[in-house]
C-alpha cells in the first residue's frame, strides 16, 4: 500500500495533521484540505488513491463533495465525521461513501480503515464491463443497462449489483455482501441491505415476484441468477 496518495479533508488543523501522521507512518502520500472548494479542487487535480472527508465543511458539504466525486469517479471515500445518528450514515453511504467514521476516533483505527478500503480495490478490481443475459453492468462508467436501457442506480445499489454480477449463482449472506459490496461496518446496517436489495429489484424485474435476476434464498441471503431464464 506504500505510495498510495490519500486526501484528507477536515477544517480543524489538528484532526488533520494526526490524521497525516498516522497515515505518513503507513507510507502513504497526504495531500490536505481545510475547506470543501478546496478539497474538491485537489482532488480533482492530483487523483488521490482514497480520500478520507469531513461532512461539515466550509464552501461545499462533505455530503455535497461526495455526490460530485461519485457522479465524476470511483474514487474510495471515508467519512469523519462527528454527525452520528443512522440517518447521516445512510446519507453518506447512499451518495456512494466506502466507509463511516465518526469523531472522536482512534487514528490507528481510521488508519486500519484506510488500509482496508485500500485492498479491496486493488489493480484486481476485476473486468471493466460485464454482461448478463440483457444486463450490463460498467464498471468505468460506474453504469448498469437492462435490455438497453439504463438502470439509474444509486451507487449502493450498483455496488450492490456489481458484486452479485461478479459471481453469478453464488450465494451471498448479509454479512458477506455488505462486506464484499460495500466494505463498512456500523450497528443495524445489516438490516437495512433489505430494503437496498428491494430497490434494486424493483429497478433490475420486470415482474419482482417472479425474479428472472436477482432472487432471495430464504435464511441464506441474495444471488444473481446463472441463467436468466432459471426461476
């Protein structure tokens, strides 16, 4: 992971320079900002490995930062953040975040977060595009198509389809799509993959009580069927 070039965006210069340290430790490069403008400014012009950003920010939100950078790249995103109800996780995690941190924090546990979220999207990150029956998923262009038509996806949703697409047939649990697809790990979130899985159903099934993509293994979990033509 040495070389790697992180990002780390936070108004208040304490939390960012232990934030560098530990990460300087690791042998990563630290690029820091202190405002949202900013650190939409670097990280458009130095292309950062991963990016470690603050929601309250001055300028631009951290929330707002993420949406533009999701719409723009698959760049890892982790939040730091002192807001810590379940509804400001799921907002930064629905925008597309790879993980939540909130303050006050350990920075040897952020900096094993980094480390993680790093190894999950190594240069194996697997094919650019792959194709289902009438499903396509771009993983580049960070797009799904049905039939030709596009999906419109939130970017948990295609994170969420992008994992099951990798491995057709198999069955994932809760626990294991969450950490294969989404790669966080907060209390309660496991209940919530339900309701995302749903969504993404309804977008990707004609008709979801009769699947002809994506079913439900009941006390198991979730799987892409091999044949689209199986029931």
């Amino acid at each position: 992971m040495t070389g790697k070039k992180v990002l780390v965006v936070d108004d208040d210069a304490k939390t960012v320079e232990l934030v560098k340290l530990y990460l300087n430790r690791d042998g990563y490069r630290v690029i820091t900002a202190g405002d949202g403008n900013e650190a939409l400014r670097l990280a458009r012009e130095n292309s950062p490995d991963l990016i470690v950003l603050d929601l309250m920010l001055p300028g631009i939100s951290g929330l707002e930062i993420c949406r533009i950078l999701r719409d723009e790249s698959d760049v890892p995103i982790i939040i730091l953040t002192a807001l810590t109800t379940d509804d400001d996780r799921l907002k930064g995690l629905d925008l597309g975040a790879d993980d939540y941190v909130t303050k006050p924090f350990s920075p040897r546990e952020l900096a094993a977060r980094v480390r993680a979220v790093l190894r999950r999207l190594p240069g194996e990150r697997g094919p650019e595009k792959i194709q289902h029956g009438g499903l396509i998923v771009d993983f580049l262009k960070h797009e799904a198509f049905l039939e030709g038509k596009p999906l419109n996806l939130t970017p948990i949703e295609f994170k969420l389809l992008g994992a099951l697409v990798k491995e057709p047939g198999r069955v994932f649990s809760r626990a294991q799509i969450i950490d294969k697809a989404l790669g966080h790990d907060f209390n309660g979130f496991d209940r919530t993959i339900d309701v995302h899985i749903l969504k993404l159903r309804r977008k990707l099934e004609p008709d979801p009580h009769h699947p002809r993509y994506l079913k439900t293994v009941y006390g198991a979990g979730y799987k892409l069927l091999e044949n689209t033509g199986e029931t």
